[in-house]
C-alpha cells in the first residue's frame, strides 16, 4: 500500500511539474491560436473571393465556347440541308430520267 501511494505521489508531483513547465507554452498557443484564426478567416474570405471571380470567368468562358459551337453546328445543318436537297433533286433527275 506504501508503494502504491509513493508511486500515486510521484506521478502527482510530475503532472504538477509537468503542467508548471508547460503552462507559459501553452498560454502563448492561445494567443497564437487566436492570431492564426484571424489569419485563416482572411484566408478563407479571399478563397471565397477567388472561387466567385474564377467562377465567373469559367461561366463567361462556357457561354463563349457554347456560342460558338452552336454557331458551328447551325453552319453544319445548313450544309447539310443543302446537300440533301442537292441529292434530292438529282434522285429526282435520276428518277424522271428513267420514266421516259
């Protein structure tokens, strides 16, 4: 039982010495702590930031890009409109031709 409470004792006394030891340490990481936050709010608000103006960006680069792609496409079906006329007359031609 002495044993017991010498051991109890000794861990007691490091946990005081160690707490006495550290507590300057961490009284500087609150206040550190609270810097750092401020520092990770600006951080975060200029994310934000960023994320909204390459957001914008990115949506005028799309509209861009998919003005264009339907300017192509209407060109296409226009081609192809034309030559599915052009193949239809000469079926046409074909088919006449062959009646008389």
């Amino acid at each position: 039982m002495t044993i017991a409470l010498i051991i109890f004792l000794i861990g007691v006394l490091c946990v005081l010495i160690f707490l006495i030891w550290k507590a300057p340490l961490v009284a500087d990481l609150s206040e550190e702590k609270e810097r750092t936050d401020s520092f990770f709010v600006t951080v975060k608000e200029r994310i934000v930031l960023i994320a909204k103006d390459f957001k914008a960006r990115c949506e005028s680069l799309l509209q861009s890009f998919l003005a264009i792609i339907r300017r192509v496409l209407i060109k296409v079906e226009q081609i192809t409109t034309k030559w599915l006329c052009s193949l239809k007359k000469r079926k046409k031609k074909e088919n006449e031709k062959e009646d008389h």
